[in-house]
C-alpha cells in the first residue's frame, strides 16, 4: 500500500484515507507516484535524496529493484 505522505497533521488521517481508496478503485496508478528506485544497498543514498527537496522525490522504492 502506497501512502500518500503531507506536512499537515491536521488533515493527514483524511488524505491517506482518500488515496487508498483511490488506488484501491483504481483510479490512480501508484507507480507514477513513485520518483526514486533504489537497490537495498543504496538506502542510505535514498534517504538522502528524499531529504532534499531539489531531487523532486515524492516516493521512493528501496528494494525490490532488478
């Protein structure tokens, strides 16, 4: 499951509430949400990347890639 991740507390428990049910109907396809792949050996790159708001990152995948 894909959690779509904001900075506002408030409102957070609704939005992800709201993009499960999205992904879940089908209506949004989660690898477009998906910025960044990583191989388990870089993870410590991939957080690093997340970190910095110049790398555009939304989502990133540690694992998982061939």
């Amino acid at each position: 499951m894909v959690v779509i991740k904001v900075r506002n507390p408030n409102f957070e428990h609704l939005l992800r509430l709201d993009a499960a049910d999205l992904l879940m109907r089908g209506l949004v396809d989660a690898n477009k949400l998906i910025t960044h792949r990583f191989k388990f050996e870089e993870a410590e790159k991939a957080f690093q990347t997340f970190l910095k708001p110049e790398t555009g990152a939304i989502k990133i995948i540690i694992g998982g890639v061939d």
